[in-house]
C-alpha cells in the first residue's frame, strides 16, 4: 500500500481526471478529529460472501494503523443469517485499498469544483397516498396482530442527472461536505459503474482494540422553517412515541451486542444528534469481543433502526409489503483497518441519506420510517421526505432552510443545560442491568455457579440479552430454537423466550413445539421460566383464556403491582392471558399465584413451585430491576 500525502501527484489529482480508478473520499470527524478526509484508491473486486473479506487481513502486525478494505454490503446479504429478503443480485462490493492519502475538509472543498445539475423525471416510487396505506396496513395486520413491535417501511426518490459524469458525483459530495452537520460519515465512492454519495447520520458498529460500538439513533424532530429552537427541541424530548421509538432500537441493537460480545453491552446516553434539517435522539452501547471483523459484521446484519422488530420477522414484512428489493438501502458501508499490533478494526455506517447513482445517471435516494402502534401513516410518509431531503436539496443546489445555523449553533443546541437534563430524566427508569458496566454487573452468584440453564429461542433475539442476565447471574448458559426437539435432563433449569406471533395457533411449528414443551416440563415438575410469548402458551396449557389486545402493547413501560411490590417493566404483546382470580391449583393441587391487572384481567406473571413466568420482558431496558425479578424468581423455583 502506497500512502502519498506528501507525493507530488495526490491521489485527488487522479480522481478528478477524465478516467479515475475505483476509489473513495470518506470524511469521518468521530475518527479523524473532525477535519481530515480519507482518500483511497484500489481495485474492485465482488464476493460472494463476508467470510471472503477475511483474505484482505494480513497475518503480520505493522508500524501503524493500516485501513485494508472498504466494504459496501447490500441488503441481501441478509440471507447469510438465514432471513428472508427480495433478491436483487446485488453484488457484495470490496474496494481493496491500494493507496491512501488525507487531506483537510477546507482542502477538499477548495479543489473539488462545483457544477449545476439538471434533473428529469423526477419522482417517488411510491406515492405519499400509497404509502401511508401501506403503512396503515402494517400498523394494523402485523403489529396488531403481534407480528413485532416496530417495522420500516421504505419508499425511494428517483430521478436522472442529465449529462452525469463522476465529477458531477464529486460535486454533490461536495455540497454535502460543505452543508451538512451531525453526520456520521460523508462519503463518495466510485466502483467503475457506479457512484455511491451519502451524507448518513448513523453508525453501524465499530470495535478498535477489541472494544465494540453500536449507535442505536431513533426519534425525529423536523426543524421548522425558522430553524431549530430548545423549545421544539424540549417538546421533541417530551413525546412519549418518540422515545418510546428509541427505546425498541436500543433493545434490538442490545441483542445483537449479546451475540458479538462477551458479555453483551452497556448503555451510554442518551445525547441530541442534531442535523441540519432534523434532529434526532441516540445511545452508544459498548461491549468487548474477540470475534474477527467479517463475523461481527455478518452477527449484525442489519440495524433495527432501518428494518425492525424483532428482526427475523422484519425482514418477512419488508419483503411482503416493498415491492422491489432494498439493493443498498439499509446495507452497511464498511472500512476495515489493522492496528500496529495486527488486530482486527472498523468503522462503518448505515447506508442511509445515500444517493445510489448508475453512469447514465439514474439516480435513486431511498428512505424509510419506522412504524409503531400508534404511528400517524401520512406523517411517517412526511418523514421519509424530510430524511431524503439533504440528498435532494444538494441536488437541486439550494441551502438549508435555516441559513443563519451554523455548526457552533448546532453543538450548543446538543449541549444546552434544560436538553441535557431533559435526556438524562430518560434514563431514570429504564434497566439498571444494561447501564451498569459489564465488569461490575458479573455477580456470580455463589447460589446459581454451577448451574445449567438452557433458553429457548423462539425467533426472537431477545434471548441473547436474557443469556448474558443468566451467565452474570452464575449460570452456565446453551441456547436452543423453538422448533427443535430438546433433552430434558442436561439442565436445571428451562427457559422459553419471547418471539412473535399467535399463542394460539398450533399450525405454527415453532408454537406447536413450545406448547409441547411446556406440558413435557410440567409433567415432569420439571423447573423453567417462560416470557412473553412462552407465558402465553403456559397461561393457555393451564387454562387461562387468551385474547388479542385492541390496543398491542408494543414497547411499553408500565408500573405493575408485582406479587405485592411496584415496579416499572417492558411489554412487547399483541396478545394476553385473562382471568379475575388472584390464585388458582394445578391439577396436581400445587398453589398457583399470579399477579395480574385488577381493571383488565390481564396475567402479568405466574409462579408456582417448579415455575414463573412473566408477560413482560425482564430482559428489556423497560424493565428498571429486570435482573432482580429473574433472580428472585430462579431462587425459588431452584431451591
């Protein structure tokens, strides 16, 4: 690799030439102390696969930090973890960085040249009408039917660029570099037949000395045309749905932390990540792994905050209601690096606010919004033109809307007393568990070491948070899918988890299985613990009736009374077990309590002497003392 920083022909002199080689500017101010811009140059290669970008480590250690690959990974690539997607045959692109050199943001600016642009056939795919019925559709058919507590659904802007040339795809980077603020990543990338421009707001994952980070962002407040204010920015902070859209990304990127690091992740935050046009709220979770590069990216495949929740089932909704496939919309755009001592580095963004542009300049700029119980459908189409909007308006050469912003403004706005104290009340009653760090929150516990705890996953990752709970608890923990046959004597303890659908329908294999499990593990007296989903297949089994919810209550905290004691939890259900009783006998005449809503009837725990089992989710950052009830209730059905 040839680093020309101080050559006498920069590399931006080629890229700028009537022929340029495959390459990319990447301005990244979290990594490169806000004012330098990362040019490479390299060769194109496609795969097949993320294990192939393992090929691009060298085994040997150098004297510095060596970026090795940019990677731009396509939606599709969703299939290698075994998910359902529309398959667009886009390919899996690498640029294998052949030559590198930095220069300033002010250097850039200066040397690339601006130009007009002249567009045609300008348009959205999907019109705002046809959206917000879409949307409604989902709002109702999926997510009131228990299908998942959030869904993206996506639309794109399309035009053509008269006259496009990769000097033109240089220029509208330009104008992105120049106009927009809060972003994660600015880039351009060109691969020979097609030019990549995005201004993205959000961070995939990263990991620098074994130490992993993921930026779950939610919640949009648009600007006014006057500006951004800390009155609009304090209403925004006060929107229940908002936050409440921020705290179902945070627990499904918390899931996938469970499965790339150790001992899962700690929450940090939340902070204002204001923009020029919107601002949004957003943590960072950290968590240690020693996982290589390839296999974290591929664990993490792809951010709930462009597809859903939870994301098995996302991926089946994107493909039954978008027409077409995502191509990069949603996809990862990566930069791996090796650090002096040959460990393994990234940086990477979510391919959002990206201009997908072919060389006869076909032009797409795709944008989703996220869907929940009680979504607005025309409003969330507003939103897919508001997030399209900096692409757009570079595009058509105009300015921001408030013209007298500027970065200083946008950093005071982020750091103003009354919004940091407004963010910081956020936190006060969500999971202990999660923002305690995870060195401090491994107890073992002398009562548990040594025990075996086998979870079943019923096709929702929340059982990667309920395992790292179990371990820091004592437990040596083995995971298991629903739909597979199990041993009932290799454990202490069962537990079934969550997942979507309908308790009742035993034309589901998965729930079929479960219900079969659960009446082998009481027959046996055998101990286990059931949520969520599995407490409404117990709850069945015992005779409860079960009723689907008018209203799904899909990323909700409540205060319930909880065998005598108050406390704050997280459900995600569409449906619910009844009963106006406060106890009840199995059939063995064994006591069953419960704990349930006096008003409604509904169940929201169950605990018998060999089993508990809860309609709440202990494991979500919802629940304020999630990991005490799991302990509490484990002592007693272990004891």
């Amino acid at each position: 690799m040839t680093n020309h920083e101080t050559s006498n022909t920069p590399l931006l002199t080629h890229i700028l030439s009537s022929h340029p080689p495959a390459f990319a500017l990447i301005y990244r101010p979290n990594s490169t102390n806000g004012d330098r811009v990362d040019i490479f140059t390299g060769t194109i290669e496609y795969l097949q696969g993320l294990a192939e970008l393992s090929r691009f480590h060298c085994a040997e250690a150098s004297h510095g930090s060596t970026h090795k690959v940019l990677t731009i990974i396509p939606y599709r690539q969703i299939t290698e973890r075994g998910f359902e997607c529309i398959d667009d045959k886009q390919p899996l692109i690498a640029l294998k960085i052949e030559n590198t050199d930095t220069r300033t943001k002010h250097h850039i600016l200066k040397t690339i040249p601006d130009t007009d642009f002249t567009l045609s056939d300008v348009h959205y795919d999907v019109d705002d009408d046809t959206y917000a019925s879409t949307a409604l559709k989902i709002i109702k058919d999926e997510i009131g039917m228990g299908a998942g507590s959030n869904f993206v659904l996506k639309r794109s802007f399309m035009a053509s660029i008269a006259d496009f040339t990769v000097r033109k795809g240089l220029a509208l980077f330009r104008r992105l570099l120049q106009q927009e603020v809060g972003t994660y990543w600015t880039f351009i990338v060109y691969t020979g037949d097609r030019v990549f421009v995005g201004a993205t707001p959000e961070r995939h994952i990263t990991m620098e000395n074994n130490t992993v980070t993921m930026n779950p962002i939610s919640g949009t407040h648009r600007y006014p045309a006057s500006g951004p204010s800390v009155e609009g920015i304090l209403d925004f902070l006060a929107d229940n749905k908002e936050a409440e859209e921020l705290y179902m990304v945070v627990d499904e990127e918390l899931k996938m932390m469970g499965s790339v690091c150790t001992d899962g992740g700690t929450l940090q935050g939340p902070y204002l990540k204001a923009m020029t046009r919107l601002a949004h709220t957003e943590y960072l979770i950290k968590g240690h792994s020693q996982l290589p590069s390839w296999e974290i990216l591929q664990k993490t495949l792809f951010a709930p905050t462009i597809t859903g929740s939870p994301l098995e089932n996302a991926c089946r909704i994107i493909k039954k209601y978008e027409p077409q496939g995502r191509a990069y919309y949603s996809g990862i755009i990566a930069l791996l690096s090796q650090d002096k001592d040959g460990g393994d580095c990234i940086d990477s963004s979510i391919l959002i606010r990206t201009a997908d542009i072919n060389m006869q300049g076909r032009v797409k700029i795709s944008a989703g919004a996220t869907l929940v119980r009680n979504s607005n459908p025309y409003s969330e189409a507003i939103e897919t033109r508001t997030k399209a909007s900096a692409l757009i308006y570079a595009l058509q050469g105009l300015t921001p809307e408030a013209k007298n912003t500027s970065l200083y403004d946008y950093q005071k706005l982020s750091t103003h007393p009354s919004i940091l104290s407004a963010l910081k009340i956020r936190n006060e009653y969500l999971s202990v568990f999660w923002q305690t760090s995870t060195h401090k929150r491994a107890r073992q516990k002398k009562h548990f070491k040594g025990l075996k705890a086998l979870v079943i996953d019923a096709e929702d990752m929340f059982t990667s948070m309920i395992c790292d709970q179990l371990t820091s608890l004592g437990f040596s923990v083995s995971v298991t899918n629903a739909r597979h046959s199990i041993t009932y004597l290799d454990h202490d303890v069962f537990v079934l988890g969550p997942g979507p659908g309908d308790p009742r329908d035993r034309h589901d294999p998965r729930i079929n299985n479960l219900h079969t499990i659960v009446k082998t593990l009481i027959d046996k007296q055998h101990p286990f613990m059931a949520i969520c989903l599995s407490h409404q297949i117990l709850c069945a089994h015992l005779g409860f009736e079960i009723i689907r919810k008018e209203i799904p209550n899909q990323g909700t905290q409540k205060t319930i009374n909880l065998f005598s004691s108050q406390t704050k939890v997280g459900f995600y259900n569409t449906f619910a077990a009844m009963t106006y009783r406060s106890k009840t006998h199995l059939g063995s005449g064994l006591n069953l309590q419960l704990s349930r809503d006096i008003n409604t009837g509904e169940i929201h725990a169950l605990r018998a002497p060999f089993f508990a089992s809860f309609q709440f989710h202990p494991e979500s950052i919802l629940t304020q003392h999630g990991t005490h009830i799991l302990s509490k209730a484990l002592c007693k059905i272990l004891k």
